[in-house]
C-alpha cells in the first residue's frame, strides 16, 4: 500500500479552506492507502503561540480529524512533537538545504513581510515539513494549492540527499484537488482563506455555529454585477463563493450557475449559508461528542508509539549514511 502524509498547524481554528483543500481528501485517501496525518505544532510556534491557546488547538484539531471522518483504526492519528525523530531529521536535513532556496519560498515571504524581527523557525520551516514527510518515505501528500512550493523543496532535499548519500529516500508527490485548492478570503478574494486572519468575518471556522455563518456569508465581499457566474479573473468573489457551494453540494461548478441563473445575489448567498451548515452540522455534533468522551488522548498515545518505530529508523539509516557513529 503506498503511504499519504500530512500535517495541519494547530494555529487558530481551522477554516472551511483546510476542509475542502486538505482534510476532505485525508477521509477518502484513508481507505486506499496506509496514512499519517498529524497536528504539526512545531510548526505552529513558528509565529508567536499563547501555550494556553496552542494546547487546546492541538487537541480541538485532533479531534476534527476524527470528527471530519478519519478512522482512527484505519490511519495513524498524531502530535508531530510527540515523534521526536521530525526534529531530529529536520536538523539533518536544514543542514543540507541552501539559504537562497528558503528565501524564495512564498509562505516565508508572505509571513515575514513587514515584521521588524523575522524569526529563524519560520525561515527553516520547509526543512522541518520536508522531514514529516521523508521520515515515512511517503509516496502522496494531500495539501491545499499554497503548500505546492513546499513540497518541491521536499522533492528537491530528498533527491539531494540521494544523490549525495545513496539512493535512499522515496520522492513524495503532492495531491492536490482540481476544485477547492484554493478557498479564497471572505472579504478579500485575492488572499486565500486562512484560519491566522485576525479578522474571523475573512473564514468560515469548522466549528462556526450556524448564525455566524449565516452572518458570514451575508457579509463575504461581491462585485457590483448581478450575475452568479464562474469567472475567477473578473468575478473572483463570486467565483469563490461558487466553488464553495459546489464543494458542500456536490455539484459541478455549471449546475451551481444554472441553479442560480436570473437570481440576485442575496438568493445565492442565503441557499450557499444553508449549504455550508449542513454540511458542517454532522461534523460539529461528532465533534463535541469527541471531545466530552476524552477519547482523544489514548488515540493520539497509540498513533505516535506506532509511527515512532517507523519514524526512528529513518533517523538512525540516514544517519549511518551521513557518517554518524551510531551507540553500539
Ligand atoms: P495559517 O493561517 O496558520 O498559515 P492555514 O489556514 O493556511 O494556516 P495550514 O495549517 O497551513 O492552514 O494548512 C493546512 C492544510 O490546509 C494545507 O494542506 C493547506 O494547503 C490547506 N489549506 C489552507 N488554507 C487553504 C485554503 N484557503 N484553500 C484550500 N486549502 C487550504
Ligand atoms: N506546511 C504545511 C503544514 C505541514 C505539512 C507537513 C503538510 C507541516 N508538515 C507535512 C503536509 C505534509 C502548511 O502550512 N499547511
């Protein structure tokens, strides 16, 4: 069986974007593949986290993974932190990487602009990321559109380290949906939907109750125009509110404009807020279920203890191929 790998920050709430861009894919993928999908909080410090509030993310994330479809008995569930060998092999593998390769990377780009005092953490981040992944030797990685350059870089190290040590690591590839890479901000369609927005009227949170996605909707940003027609370049708001309704009704992008054909906005708008609460109800009811049962803690005990096995002996291979005395 191939093997899929991802990972999500625990840096805020996660957004209907990390649903439809990864999450959704983790539940189908389960069934066809051996799969590890884990909570990334070392990545999440990598900006400034309130330990009080990383804690409770973490666990709140878990449990939507769970709450979202993921089988715990089917794929190994998480806490990246809780594996130490994605650190230890994020170091091993920084040391191979080049400044200039991390400077180009857009994420450090778009998270570093404008700050006085850049930390280092956010710098390295794609080493850490490329370790998650070729600690399993993963052959598929599901992940939303923004995280395409990253896996390039992972593709890049892993092939480096081939060439430099003996063919060793697998050559991950990324899986990426054709619609909903990409759910784009509420109230501005040119930034993509992302739960670190300070401004929550920008995402539709999982865990939204239905009023405030109703309120959300009503609010997200349109054009001046009346028609409900897909065109990302001239009507990137509706065009995003579209896919959106697409991806909760399972609909193509063309039944959505014939449906909506000769109506007004606020018509579509009203039909896409009932859309997206009953796609997240069932979710939200097993997801308070889950986290009043406590059930969570031994799920992510087992996960890590089965993954470390795997995880540990990458480390010690990688080292022995690097020229590391191993303790004997
Ligand atoms: P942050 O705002 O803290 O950077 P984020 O909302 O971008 O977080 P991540 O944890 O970085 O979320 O991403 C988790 C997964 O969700 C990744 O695979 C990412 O590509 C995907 N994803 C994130 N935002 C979107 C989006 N707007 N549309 C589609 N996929 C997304
Ligand atoms: N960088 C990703 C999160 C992430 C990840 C990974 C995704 C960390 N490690 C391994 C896939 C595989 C993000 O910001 N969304």
């Amino acid at each position: 069986m191939k093997r899929v790998l991802s990972g999500i920050q625990p840096s805020g709430q996660l957004t209907l974007g990390n649903y439809i861009g990864a999450l959704q894919n983790f539940v189908k993928l389960q069934h066809t593949h051996e799969c590890y999908f884990m909570v990334v909080d070392l990545h999440a410090i990598t900006v400034p986290q309130d330990p009080a509030a990383l804690r409770e993310q973490t666990e709140s994330v878990a449990a939507l993974f769970i709450a979202a479809g993921i089988d715990p008995a089917k794929a190994n569930i998480f806490i990246q932190s809780h594996v130490s060998a994605h650190s230890e092999l994020g170091w091993l593998l920084t040391t191979l990487s080049y400044m200039g390769e991390l400077e180009r990377m857009t994420q450090f780009k778009d998270k570093s602009a404008g700050k006085d005092s850049i930390g280092t953490g956010l710098f390295v981040y794609p080493t850490l990321m490329a370790a998650d992944i070729l600690v399993y030797n993963a052959d598929l990685v599901p992940v939303g559109d923004d995280q395409k350059q990253h896996l390039e870089l992972t593709r890049d190290l892993a092939q480096r380290f081939n060439a430099r040590y003996g063919e060793y690591f697998t050559i991950p590839d990324p899986y990426i949906p054709e619609v909903g890479a990409r759910i784009m901000s509420l109230d501005d369609a040119s930034k993509k939907m992302s739960k670190s927005n300070p401004n929550p009227g920008s995402f539709i949170a999982l865990l939204d109750p239905p009023d405030v996605i109703r309120k959300k909707i009503s609010r997200a940003t349109t054009d001046s125009g009346k028609e409900v027609r897909f065109n990302p370049v001239e009507k990137p708001e509706v065009s995003n509110l579209m896919s959106i309704y697409a991806l909760c009704a399972d609909m193509t992008l063309q039944q959505v404009e014939q449906k909506f054909e000769g109506q007004m906005y606020g018509a579509f708008k009203k039909d896409l807020a009932e859309q997206v609460v009953a796609k997240l109800e069932p979710l939200q009811t097993r997801y308070h279920e889950i986290r009043q049962s406590g059930e969570i803690h031994a799920i992510l005990k087992q996960g890590a203890e089965r993954v470390a096995e795997v995880a540990d002996k990458t480390v010690r291979d990688v080292k022995e191929r690097m020229g590391f005395v191993l303790p004997r």
